[in-house]
C-alpha cells in the first residue's frame, strides 16, 4: 500500500530551531510517500485517513520519558539520505524507516514525524493508520520524504511518535537519543537545493578560451607573414 500527500502547514508552525539560524519566509512544505512492508499471509488493509500536524504541538527533548506505556515501542529505525542537488551535504529528501513493535497479536497505530534540534521539536508529517503484528520484524513502515521548502540547512534531530489510533493515546516515542540514526541529520528545503550555476562566470571562462585560440591564431599569422617578408 502506497500513498502520496502534499502538505502546507501555516508560517506560524514554522520551525525556529536555532537562535542563529537564518530566517525564512517560505511556507513549510512537505511531500511524503508511505509504504508498509507486511509479513506472508497478512491480510493487507486500507490506511485510514491522516490527521493533520496542526493537532501535535511542540515537544520539548525532555518530554522523551514521558511515556510509559510499555505495550508499545520501536523496535529499530534506520535512514537513507537520497537527494543532494548542489553538493554541500545537506539533503532535501530522505527514506525514514522504522519497525513498531506491541505485546499485542495485532493492532492499529498512526505515526508523528518531528524535526527538532536539542531543544525543541516541531509535527512536520503524520502517517495514516497502519497495522502492527507483534514483535513481527517485517511489517515495519517507510517513509520517503521530501522538504519541499521552509526548511534552512541545518543539522536537524528526527522523533518518532506512535498513537494508538483506537483512542489517540501517545503509546511510544523513538528519537535521537535512542538511535544514534535519527541525530544530526543535514537536511534543507529542495526550494534551498539548488545546483550553483555562474553564468557569468562560465561566460568569462569561455570567452577567455576563445581568446587564447584567437592570440595565438594571431602570432601563427605574424610569424608566417613576417618569414614572406624575409623571403
């Protein structure tokens, strides 16, 4: 199962990560594909609807022992940084994987995706509704997102948190401090991706070539003028 949403969120959920980072007036934009991977034999289902971001606030980093529910947790996560337009390491789309785990046989769960720093983390997406089996180590759920735009370079912490979809319950939290994946992940904006291009630069460059060609068609004309007048 796959699905593909567009998100903007209002300017005022703009995330501020850092006192000295650099201001932006772009609307937040995300794009994600969501995919689960099921065990044989399961029965594939339909996700239910997203909520929206604008219902998860804020979460502070020490708000991460918050949770006690021990029927729930995430088992693994892992990252794959894919798109890197202008070469200066910082990415503006990423696969984020990760496998939830219960006590239960089977049971309905939504995600929430924060980018945050070692202060402060902000909603940038929530998945649909997906089912989890036990401790089954292959029905884990892929995210592959893009940053559309509103998002500076910068090295950005990831947390993962798990309701239960039944009655909204926050049942688990995974993030930088229980996987070394989700720390410091350089990421930017696509609109901040762009490949750097110097127009006037290789326009220089070029007419330099063409000048030295021309020079030395010039001194190749002299020489063979000046052996004539010898002649």
């Amino acid at each position: 199962m796959k699905r593909t949403m567009l998100f903007l969120l209002p300017l005022l959920s703009m995330p501020t990560f850092a006192a000295s980072q650099t201001q932006t007036t772009e609307p937040v934009m995300v794009t994600v594909s969501q995919s689960q991977n099921l065990p044989p034999d399961t029965k594939k289902h339909k996700p239910g609807p997203a909520r929206s971001t604008s219902a998860f606030a804020s979460q502070k980093v020490d708000q991460h022992n918050s949770v006690v529910n021990q029927d729930f947790w995430i088992y693994d996560s892992w990252l794959t940084l894919n798109t890197d337009e202008d070469y200066d390491g910082y990415y503006s789309s990423f696969s984020l994987s990760f496998d939830a785990d219960t006590f239960f046989q089977a049971h309905e769960l939504y995600a929430v995706i924060y980018l945050g720093d070692a202060v402060e983390y902000k909603s940038v997406y929530v998945t649909s509704v997906f089912t989890i089996f036990g401790e089954n180590s292959d029905d884990y759920l892929t995210l592959d997102i893009e940053l559309v735009s509103g998002f500076m370079p910068y090295d950005y912490d990831i947390r993962i948190e798990l309701y239960d979809a039944h009655n909204d319950e926050r049942v688990a939290i995974h993030d930088a401090f229980d996987d070394a994946d989700l720390a410091l992940v350089s990421l930017e904006s696509r609109s901040n991706d762009q490949p750097y291009h110097d127009a006037h630069h290789d326009s220089s460059r070029h007419g330099g070539s063409i000048g030295v060609v021309g020079l030395f068609l010039l001194l190749v004309a002299i020489i063979r003028r000046c052996t004539r007048l010898k002649l």
